[in-house]
C-alpha cells in the first residue's frame, strides 16, 4: 500500500510538473511570437523574415484588395462605354473626357479605392535598403498605381509612376508590360514621336511573346494612327489581332482595320478582315458580330452583289431572334441599301422601322430622318419633307455645317409651305364667293354632314373600350371564350341604335333607307341625349369598368351656329375679294421664285407663275411674273422667251421691266440708284434728320407699293418712328412691317424685337432705381435740325468745358436734348445744372433737367415728360 502510494504521488508530482511547463511556454510562446512579429514588422532590415512578412502582406492584402477594386471599377467603365461605330474606333475602348487631368486623387472617382490601396501598400511595405528594393511586390504596387491614375485620366502622375518602376526595378519580370504602359500614357499626353520610338526600340531589341507583344503592336498602331500613318497602323494591327490571346480585343483590332481598309478604299481587304472578325462567332460581344455582317453585307452589295441576295441576308438577320437588340441597325442598312436601288417607297418604311427600334443613336436617327426628308423632297412632297428635315435638326450638332445647311434649307421649305397654304385657302374662298348664295349653302351643309359622319364614328370608336370594360367586369365561367359580338351586347346595341339615330334620325327598315327622309327626323330639333357614365353603370348593375368617356355629340344648335359661321367666313364684299386675289397672286409669285432660287426647281416655278398669267393676275402682279419667265425661258433657250418680251414691251411699256429690256444696262442703273437712295436715309437717320426720313421713306414705299425691296425701308420707317414716338408706336410700325413684308429677313427681325419686348418689358416706372447710376444733365429746347446751329454750340461748350462730353438726340418732333455726360456724381451735376453759361447761352424754352441714366432711358422710350415733371416735383415734396 505504501508503495502503491508512493507511485501515485510520483505520477501527480509529474503530472503537475507537465502541466506547468506547458503553462509556462504557453505564456513565454506568445511572447516570443510578438518579438518575432515586431522585429518582422520592420522596413529597415534586410532579413529573411522581414522580406517574407511584407511581401506576403503586399501580396495576398493590401493589393490583392487594391486589384479588386480596380478590376470592379474597370468593369464599371467598360459597361458603360458605348461604341460609336459612324468613327474608326479608338484602338483601346476607354476615350478621355478632359485633357486638364487633376494632380490630386479624386475620392468620386470609381479607380480611387484602387489607387488609395496602392499607395497603402507603398507607404507600409516598401523595403529600400541600401537604395535597393527587397520588396518583390512593389512592383505590383507601383504597375497599380500608375494604372488606377491613367483610368483616372491624371496621365502625368501616371507616368510617374511608370517611370519609376522603370528605373528602380531594372531585373522585374513584368517590366515590359509596364513600357507598354508608359507608352500608353505617352500617347495619352501627346507625346507621339517619344512614345513611337520608345515602342519601336521595345520590338527592335526586347523578346515579347503572348499579350504583352500585341498590346506592344497596338500601341505602335495607335501612334501612328495619331500621326496619320494608316497603312504602317494597318500593318500593325493585323500582327496584334493576330498575337492577342482575347477574343474581344482581336475583334476590336479586327474591326478597326477593316474600318482602315474601306477608308483607303481597299473593299477586298476591308472584307478580309470583317470576315475575321465573324468567324470568332459567340465568343465576342453581339454588336461586333452584327456590325461586321452588316459591313460584310455592304461591301459585296457595291461589289455587284444582287439586290436578292443582299435583302435576303438581311431579312434573315431580321427574323433571327438573336438579333432582335439590333434591329434598328439592320433596318437603317436595309433602308440604305433600297434608297441606293432607287426603292424609295420601301426605304422609307425601313426608315420608319428604324426610327421606332432606336437605341438612342443620334448619328442613326439623323440618317433616317434624313433619308425619308430627301425622297418626300425629291418627290415635291415639300411639306412632309419639312417636318422631317425638322427632326433632323434636332438630331445634328448646332456647331456643325450639316445643321447650318439643314436649318437653312428647312427655312425655305418653311416658307414655301406658307406660301402654299397661302394659295390653297385663298383659291378655295375664291371659289366660294363665286357661287351663288344657294351653292354656298349646299357647300356648307355638305361639309357640316360629313363633319357629323366623322363626329358619329369618333363615338363609334368607344364601343371596343366599353365592351372591353364590360367584360372585363363579369366573372364567368366561360373567361376563354371570344370577345362579345356588337349584336349580342345589350349595352353596346343600345349605344349604337343612339349613334345611328342621331346621325340618320328614326328611320325603317326599308330600301334606300338612307334618303327617305322621315317625319320625326324632320321635327326633330335637337339631338337624342346620350346616356353619362353614371346611368350606363347603373344600366349594368355596377358590371362596366371605367373607360375613356367619349366627347358628347354636338347639338342641332351648335352644328347651326357652325353653319352659320361657314357661311359668314365667306367673303362677300368686292374688298374683301380683291385683297383674297392679292394673297393668291402673292402666293404663287413668291412659290415660284422659292422653287427656282431656293430649291432649283425651275418646272415648278414655271407652273406656278403660269397659272398667274393665264389668268391673268393684276398688273402689279403680271407685269414682275411676265419679267421671271422670261429670264426663265431665256436661260432654258425657250421659244416662248421671245414672245414674253414681246408682250412686256408691247403691254407695259412704261414699266421699268421694258425700259431694262430695251435698254439692259439700265437695270445695273437702277439698282446703283437704290443702293445710293437707301445709302443716304441712313445717313439722316444717322444724323437724326427725322422729318427728313419720315418723308422720304413714305414717298418711296409708295413708290414700290409691296415690292419686297421695300422691307429695310420700312424699317428705317419704323425705327424712326420709335425715336420720335416711343415704344408704343415703335412696336405697331414693326407689326405693320410684318403684316406688308411677310416671309422675309427683316420681318423676321421686327418679330425678333416684338418676341424680345414680349418677353422682358422695358422698366416703366420711375422709382425703381438701381443700384449704380449716372447723372446727367439734360437740355430740354425747342429745334428744327440745324447742323449748324448744332456744331457751333457744342464746340463752345467743349471749350468751356473741356472734361464733360455733349451729345445730341431727338426726344419728340420739334423737341431735343443736349446730353451732358461724364459728370462725377449728384452734387456735381446740381452745380453744373446752375451755371450761369446756360442763361447766356439759352435755347428756345429751354428745361434743364438733372437726370439719372436709368431715368433718361425710360424718357426716350415711353416719352412721358409730363410724368417725369410730376415725379421731380413729389420727390422735392419728400425731401422737404
């Protein structure tokens, strides 16, 4: 038992002596794992340890995260990247923004995270020791960094930090790659001669294989793209399709070059390389593949390909529903391709398709508006054409020629649809004033039943909906079956017995139902009344959803009062039809000279201003239509050229146009003397001669009577007439010179002023004073024009007062001020209001004023004196 016992404290004693030395390393083995992790810890010291434990954190932390991010971030950016394939492609799918890159890191940029954990791993992990990295994975580090920079568009820093791997890792394995990187970023600053011989050098004198060597050929494209180099960036291209190892990057490549090719008009080889690209099938992106078909398509169909085959092919990638994201690109090539077989009709349709299947493609829609705006153009269709060109504009930069061209050719058509419309309702009320009164009233009750048939199958056209409402309501059994037919639905029979009465009145069954006339239709005095939403739910129980409620039909009265105001449009007195001739003579005159000078279409111009002489048009009118054609026939070398002289000379021989056909140098004559007569208005405008450009801007507009030669004059009219008058009368002149001179380019300007005076009112009032402001003082007197008198009194004044500046301007007919500007402030221009020099040199009933710039141009504008006199004298009463 002793023993036994002795043996049992022996084990406890080794038991606990086990225990206590693991307790013991336990403890110290922490300990000793922190020294190990502190010394590892350090930058400083090249050991094994050190350089294991920072390249393993670099690597598999800081990084690894860093290229997670910038990976999330480059996808970001291709998914958004949209091809635009009107343009060769860029030869990397990333195009800069902005050339002014920020030096600093931008936290909303999506590479800033990846940027941020390079610049981590930098800060924490870089080993120079002894101006020696020890640190494998600084490489990565800095590759990262300078990639992150160059997708931030900050391509000096970018360059930095290529540069520097470059110099400090000399042995990297990955130090290729990152010459094809500072390349990039070469190219990226502009830097093309540097980067071409950097690349060169690379190819000439490094071993690349794989990737690397044609990222290296495409860079090498790239820059000799930027210099304009396109066949030695042809040549390169084809080796980086041919060595790259990504099917995205080989179409691209792929693409670009047949691009290449078709612009050096190398058809042939254009198709090779559009081939190459298709034969990568799935493995590349749809887009590629549909538009190097669609290319592939194009190039046999200029080749002779015939029209069966290239609509064929087409119409298959139509119906294949693989394509169906493309549609709109294969419509708009179909539509081109039947514009090109002169297919007009069908191309438009394809147009249309197009248009409809859009994926927001400017450069698309554009083409297709375009396309459908020049076949309804070349088929006289100026209308349609126009709405079309207007759509075009609005999908074409207004910095481009191709908008100015638009813009300028849909102001013609807008013109010539004016015209036109002009012509039509003008000949229309002509022919109506012809008839006799019990014409006209047939006429008119002709068009107002068919405005009631049109108005009876509107409501008709409900029926659907409301049957629709109606079933959608029950909840029956048979939910499969057909749409209710019209008979069997109580609600739409009783619906349609009230439209059918109320059209046709009560009538039987009988034969020609439609003109016996009964007797309750002939008593009837106003329309049936049609049941509102609220009795047709009640009718079904609460069974008919809500549909969109027809207009209700209009009563026997108001279809009267239309009547009655038809047949009241129709002019009766001979000034009312005479001034309808002068809009239809107008019409045809003006259409024909846009067809010629605008559109070029001397046929048309020819058939409009014939229809004036055969009618024959008024003298005002004949005698300039009889000159037109002549110079029309003239310049075709028609027969009839010499029999319209002969009836101008012979009809009208004390019309201008004779004297220039006989004698044909006095046309040049005649347009000098305009220049000269129109030169010297401006000049007493200029002069502020007013009377004298009142008077002799009416005598010659009467002269000209509506000619549109006389429009600028009319405006030198009107801003007189603004001067002397104000604003008021200002702006009736400009609507007088719109109403005589429509249509043309100083109308347009009058309606530009009137749209400008609409929109922002000139200040009114008095007391609404800026900020800053001038004084002036003013000297209100009595005075005919006298540029002597003028001239004499400022070069006196100017002698008195050598600092202050006088100007002249006409305030009303009769009365002028004499402006003094240039004055300091208030207390100066009080002062100068008192100097004795105006009482020695006073003028007739004179009034000085001492005025506010603000003041003064609400004077000119509005003419109120006696108000500003008023105001003066309450402002005085303030004061006091």
């Amino acid at each position: 038992m002793k023993t036994q016992s002795v043996h049992i404290e022996t084990s406890v004693s080794k038991g606990n002596h086990i225990a206590a030395f693991f307790r013991r390393l336990y403890r110290y083995g922490f300990l000793c794992f922190f020294a190990l992790l502190f010394c590892g810890c350090s930058t400083k010291k090249d050991r094994f340890i050190n350089r294991e434990w920072h390249a393993l954190n670099s690597k598999f932390n800081v990084v690894f995260n860093g290229e997670m991010a910038f990976q999330q971030a480059w996808d970001g950016l291709q998914d958004g990247y949209q091809e635009n394939f009107w343009e060769p492609l860029p030869i990397e799918r990333f195009t800069p923004k902005y050339t002014n890159q920020p030096a600093s890191v931008n936290a909303q940029s999506p590479f800033a995270l990846a940027e941020q954990k390079a610049a981590k791993a930098i800060a924490k992990h870089d080993m120079v020791i002894k101006g020696e990295e020890k640190n494998d994975q600084m490489v990565a580090a800095y590759a990262l960094l300078g990639r992150a920079r160059y997708y931030d568009q900050r391509f000096v820093p970018a360059l930095e930090a290529f540069n520097y791997i470059i110099r400090r890792y000399p042995a990297s394995n990955k130090l290729n790659e990152v010459r094809v990187w500072k390349e990039k970023t070469n190219l990226r600053l502009g830097n093309e001669a540097i980067a071409l011989e950097n690349i060169n050098r690379l190819l000439k004198y490094r071993k690349l294989k794989g990737q690397i060597l044609a990222d290296a050929h495409a860079t090498r494209a790239q820059a000799h793209l930027d210099l304009q180099q396109i066949d030695s960036a042809s040549w390169d291209l084809k080796r980086a399709q041919a060595f790259s190892k990504k099917p995205l990057k080989k179409a691209r490549y792929g693409y670009l070059l047949g691009q290449l090719y078709q612009a050096q008009q190398k058809e042939d080889s254009a198709l090779w390389a559009y081939e190459k690209v298709v034969s990568l099938n799935r493995r590349i992106s749809p887009i590629f593949l549909v538009q190097s078909k669609l290319q592939i398509l194009f190039l046999k169909a200029k080749a002779g390909n015939t029209d069966k085959e290239a609509i064929g092919a087409l119409t298959n990638m139509e119906d294949n529903w693989e394509y169906e994201s493309f549609l709109d690109r294969i419509y708009f090539e179909k539509s081109q391709l039947l514009k090109a077989r002169n297919r007009d009709s069908l191309a438009v349709v394809y147009a249309n398709k197009s248009l409809r299947a859009t994926r927001q493609d400017a450069k698309r829609n554009a083409e297709n508006y375009r396309l459908i705006a020049e076949v309804n153009f070349n088929q006289d269709r100026f209308e349609t054409a126009g709405v079309y060109y207007d759509s075009l504009s609005q999908n074409l930069s207004e910095s481009s020629i191709d908008y100015y061209r638009t813009v300028k050719k849909l102001s013609g058509i807008e013109d010539l649809v004016y015209y036109e419309k002009q012509i039509r309702d003008s000949d229309s009320l002509l022919k109506l004033a012809t008839l006799s009164p019990v014409d006209q009233k047939a006429f008119v009750q002709n068009m107002i039943n068919t405005a009631k048939r049109k108005d009876s199958l509107l409501q008709l056209d409900h029926l659907p909906e409301q049957e629709a409402g109606i079933k959608g309501g029950l909840a029956t059994k048979d939910m499969g079956r057909p749409s209710i037919f019209y008979f069997y639905n109580a609600t739409s029979l009783s619906r349609g017995k009230q439209v059918f009465e109320q059209q046709w009145g009560d009538r039987g069954l009988a034969d020609n139902w439609r003109w016996i006339i009964s007797p309750k239709t002939m008593a009837a005095n106003t329309a049936p009344q049609v049941p509102d939403k609220g009795s047709l739910d009640k009718a079904n129980k609460g069974l008919v959803t809500e549909t969109s409620a027809p207009k209700p039909l209009k009563t026997a009265e108001e279809w009267a009062a239309l009547e009655a105001t038809y047949l009241d449009g129709i002019p009766k007195e001979n000034q009312a039809i005479d001034a309808l001739n002068t809009l239809w003579e107008e019409g045809n005159y003006q259409s024909g000279k846009l067809y010629l000078d605008f559109f070029k279409r001397p046929d048309l111009a020819a058939d409009r201003w014939g229809t004036l002489v055969d009618k024959p048009a008024t003298p005002k009118t004949l005698v300039p239509t009889l000159y037109a054609l002549y110079m029309l026939y003239s310049e075709a070398g028609n027969i009839n050229a010499a029999v319209l002289r002969d009836r101008i000379i012979r009809n009208h021989p004390d019309s201008d146009y004779a004297k220039v056909l006989l004698n044909p140098s006095l046309g040049t004559q005649k347009e000098a003397e305009f220049n000269t007569r129109y030169t010297d208005l401006l000049v007493s405008f200029e002069t502020q001669d007013f009377s004298k450009v009142l008077q002799e801007s009416t005598q010659w507009l009467s002269e000209l009577l509506e000619d549109p030669k006389g429009a600028p004059i009319a405006l030198v009219q009107a801003n007189t007439i603004g001067r002397l008058y104000g604003l008021s009368a200002y702006k009736s002149a400009l609507k007088d010179l719109q109403e005589k001179y429509p249509k043309t380019p100083v109308a347009i300007q009058a309606q530009n002023s009137l749209d400008h005076f609409e929109a922002a009112p000139p200040n009114a009032r008095f007391d609404q004073l800026p900020k800053a402001d001038r004084h002036y003082v003013t000297l209100l007197h009595e005075s005919p024009y006298d540029s002597l008198a003028w001239t004499t009194y400022q070069k006196d004044f100017e002698s008195l007062f050598p600092t202050l500046s006088l100007s002249r301007e006409v305030f009303s007919p009769g009365k002028t001020f004499y402006v003094i500007t240039k004055i300091k402030d208030k207390a100066a221009a009080l002062g100068l209001a008192k100097h004795p020099y105006f009482k020695t040199k006073a003028l007739k009933n004179q009034e000085i004023f001492v005025v506010l710039g603000s003041h003064y141009k609400i004077l000119q504008l509005y003419k109120n004196i006696a108000g500003y006199r008023k105001y003066l004298m309450e402002s005085l009463d303030t004061d006091q």
